[in-house]
C-alpha cells in the first residue's frame, strides 16, 4: 500500500534546503574562494579546480576570484 506521506528523498531534499538557507544567512554577496570551500567542506585547492572548470560560479574582480553566494546557495540547492 503507498502512503501519501512525503518520501524519504523529498523530506531530505527539504531538510538540504533548509539547511542551505541557515548557512547563507549573514554572508556577503561574494565569498573567498576557501570560504566557499569551508562551506562545502572541500579543501582550498579543490574549490579553485572547480573555478576554473566553470564547475562552480565565480566571477573575477581586481584579479581576485569570488564565489557569488547566491549562486552557490542554489547550487548546494539543487
């Protein structure tokens, strides 16, 4: 018998957003690329990989590279 109550992937998926929005709250518009890479809990030099394959959003500024932080809050979103 199915149950109409959610399941297990959309209660997870609900809990990921949720938990997304409690970390982003307070952040500047643009983050270090390693404050990024502590939010995703990957290390400094695997961040910058993703930078330069376009695997995460950046944008570049006075030759300093940013990650935007609504763009990364999507990502993990998503």
């Amino acid at each position: 018998m199915w149950s109409t109550s959610p399941s297990y992937y959309e209660l997870q998926t609900e809990e990921v957003k949720e938990l997304s929005t409690n970390i982003f709250d307070g952040l500047p518009l643009l983050l270090a690329v390693p404050q990024a890479a502590a939010i995703l809990g990957i290390s400094r030099a695997a961040a910058y990989r993703l930078a330069a394959s376009g695997e995460l959003p950046v944008r570049r500024l006075g030759g300093r590279v940013y990650v935007v932080t609504a763009e990364l809050q999507q990502l993990i979103a998503s």
